[in-house]
C-alpha cells in the first residue's frame, strides 16, 4: 500500500490493527467526510476519489484510522486533509494512492502533528520532493518549475530514496551577441542537462548522457538566468558575450561573442570563448592579408571545461582575396559547431550557427542553445535552437533559448543580440 503527501510522504503497509481507543466503522464511506477522533473508517473510492478531513484542533493521543475499503485507491486516490495540523512534521495533505492503502494516525504535538503508528518499519516510510518557485507545471507523476528570470528554488521537503530525492535540471545560459561588418556569429549559453532518468526518462540531448540528477535538502536554491550579450554595431562596439545561468551546483557559461572588423585603423578579430564559442571575423578592406591559408579563429566552447561538454567551438572566418568575399564564421551551439566561412574562388560559403540540443524536460520536445550565423558575402542560418540568422541586420537570438546573435553583413548591418538562458527542474512528487 502507498500513502504520499501530495509530494511529502507514502507508507507501505499491508494490514492494519487497533490501536489505543481506536474503533473501526465498519459501514464503508463513500462521500467526503470529516474523522472523529477514536475511529477507524473503510472509504469506498470505486465511484471516485475521496477526501478524508482529519479532526480540527485535536488532543495529544487522538487516533484516526483509514483504509481502502475495495482496493481502488491506485485509481481513485483517498486524500486525507490535515485539516490545519502538520502530518509527519509536514504541512501537507497525505494520499493514499495504491491498491489496499491503509494507515492509522496519531496526534502528538504541533510540530509533528499527526504520526503514523502503523508502518511495519521506518523504510516503509516514502518521502517526495515538495518544492516551490518559478513556473510550476505538472506532467504525469512529475512536477516542472521554469525559471525564465531569477528566482529562487525552495525544497520544503528533501524526500528519500525511496520516493524521490533528486531533482533533473536543465540550465541553459545567455547566447552571446554576434558581429558586424561580416563578422561571426554569437555562441550560444553553455548548456548542461541532467540525462532524466530520475523523474520519467523523457527525452535529452546528447548532453545529458550519464549526468546524474542532483540532491536537494530543505533550503532556498537561488536561480540565476543569464541575460544574452548585446550585438556590434557598425563602426562602433563589437558584441558581448552572454551572462551566465546558475542553480545549485551546475553553472553554465554564457555564449562567446563574434569577432568582426573594426576601422581606424581596420582590423579584425578572432570569436570569443563560452558556453559555445563565437565565430570569427572574415577580413576585409583596408587590413592587410596574412596569405590564403590564414584565418581568424572561432572561439573555443567549453570555456572553462566541463563534462560532458555544455558546448562547441565557433566556426572560423575565412580569408578573402578582394573584399566582397568577406563571411564570418557561425557561432557555436550546443551539439553542433559552428561552419567556417569558406572561400570557394570565386564565391563563399555561408557559415552557418551550430545547433543546438534538444530536450522534453517540460513535456516538449524543444531545440534550445543554437549558434547564430556568420555574415558576409553570403549569410548563414542560425542554428536550431533558437541561433539567430546573419543578415543585412544580424537577427536576434531567441528569447530563453540560449541562441547566439546573428552577424551583421558587411554592409554597415549591426549584429542581432544574444537569447536570454532558461533553467528548468523537474522531480517525481507523488
């Protein structure tokens, strides 16, 4: 038998017995009502799950005892309303939701409430996580808060192994701005992912293999969500990179910015490092060419490393010979690197942002962490996952994607600003 607190705590336990002054009704229920102290009551939840009131204001030794009368409360689940009194020390309503569920209760103090006196043994008693914060939304068996902004986790109940105790995440950070006169994309937030097999086993990404869920304990988590880089502007500022986005102990790393040309004098510049690298600048006029074989580098991803990696690198500029065969590289994503701006005399190759990975953590299958593409002769998509396109105007990435920023071409157009991150837990509450 099971009994669970709605995300606290289930019992195993298989018969029951009188205890104290307790006596059983042996006419079933089959409607809500509220206990008298004293009484043991069969519930009846074939036509439909129940609420049982626990006494209000109850006296040090009351009992009340409770069980599934027709072996229907795996489907019609008997709730038992505290009614104002702790239950097992917790401000939680108790559900008995397994086949034969059966519990009798004591009152004790106010700070424990009513106890169970009833379990065979201590590890019968099931606990699951009950937390608060963010957007909360539930799938199944599961509970998912979404952080789209700071904000703070907070665990009332820490659980046990036997219910739950450990929550998955999902922690994306901001996506870097990208360049601008044929500069590269922006790299995406660094993302890292627990792989789900704590709360049902749904969808991850690469990145998620093998990573464990992490405990919790009855604390405030704070939840940082990192803001994305802002984009160059022509002749002015290049791109920056994207903010971090933190909770417990998994931080991601925002996205590398993209390298573009700069004037007076004219030079240009290699990605920046992150989360996800950001690509590098094509030459162009006016900065003298250091021969075919050279290029300005994308920015490393994985910056600082972790494993499995939360990101790639930034694909590279490549090396024209006239001008007009300026194109940065994509920014890196989260699964994919970014492409390289090529030279194919006498065209280009667009250089398009690397993708991004793709988790149901929230009950979607959602692309999330793309690079944002490279500009210049010609201009790249950005990549699945919310990676802006370069452009004339470099495109913005996605709002809590993580997606790096587009490039902007080399015809004055500014680069587009990174994505916000997102942070997402989710845990198994009943």
């Amino acid at each position: 038998m099971g009994i669970n607190s709605c995300g606290t705590t289930l019992i195993d336990q298989g018969t029951f017995k009188n205890i104290g002054a307790i006596s059983w009704d042996t006419t079933a229920k089959t409607a809500g009502f509220t206990a008298v102290a004293g009484t043991g009551y069969f519930v009846n939840t074939t036509s439909g799950a129940i609420t049982v009131t626990l006494p209000s204001s109850p006296t040090a030794g009351d009992t009340v005892g409770i069980a599934d009368y027709a072996n229907t409360a795996d489907t019609n689940n008997i709730t038992i309303g505290r009614n104002g009194s702790n239950i097992q020390g917790l401000a939680s309503n108790f559900v008995i939701n397994t086949e034969g569920g059966t519990i009798v209760l004591i009152y004790v103090d106010a700070t424990k409430g009513w106890l169970s006196i009833d379990a065979a043994q201590t590890s019968d008693i099931v606990n699951f996580v009950t937390a608060t914060g963010g957007c909360i939304t539930t799938c199944g068996d599961y509970k998912i808060h979404t952080f789209t902004a700071p904000g703070t986790f907070t665990v009332t109940c820490a659980g046990s192994p036997v219910g739950s105790n450990t929550v998955d995440y999902l922690v994306v950070a901001g996506g870097a701005g990208g360049g601008t006169r044929g500069g590269g994309g922006g790299g995406s937030g660094g993302y890292r992912e627990s792989s789900g097999t704590a709360s049902g086993s749904y969808t991850v990404s690469p990145r998620g293999s093998g990573v464990s869920a992490l405990p919790v304990s009855v604390t405030g988590y704070p939840i940082t969500v990192g803001g994305g880089g802002t984009g160059g502007f022509y002749n002015s500022c290049k791109g920056t990179s994207g903010s971090n986005s933190v909770f417990s102990t998994i931080t991601s790393t925002g996205g590398g910015s993209g390298g573009q040309l700069t004037p007076s004098p004219a030079t240009t510049q290699a990605g920046q490092p992150g989360g996800s690298g950001g690509g590098g600048s094509g030459y162009g006029a006016g900065v003298p060419h250091p021969g075919p074989s050279v290029y300005w580098p994308g920015g490393t991803g994985n910056t600082p490393p972790v494993s499995p990696p939360q990101g790639t690198n930034g694909g590279n500029g490549h090396t024209p010979y006239s001008a007009p065969q300026i194109t940065g590289g994509g920014g890196g994503g989260a699964v994919c690197a970014g492409q390289p701006g090529q030279s194919t005399q006498p065209t280009c190759v667009r250089a398009n942002g690397g993708d991004g990975g793709t988790s149901s953590i929230d009950g979607t299958p959602t692309a999330r962490a793309g690079g944002g593409g490279g500009a210049g002769a010609h201009n790249g998509d950005g990549g699945a996952g919310g990676g802006g396109d370069g452009g004339p105007e470099g495109i913005a990435g996605t709002t809590n994607t993580g997606g790096g920023g587009g490039s902007g071409s080399v015809c004055a157009g500014n680069g587009g600003n990174g994505g916000s991150g997102i942070v997402i837990i989710r845990y198994k509450y009943q």
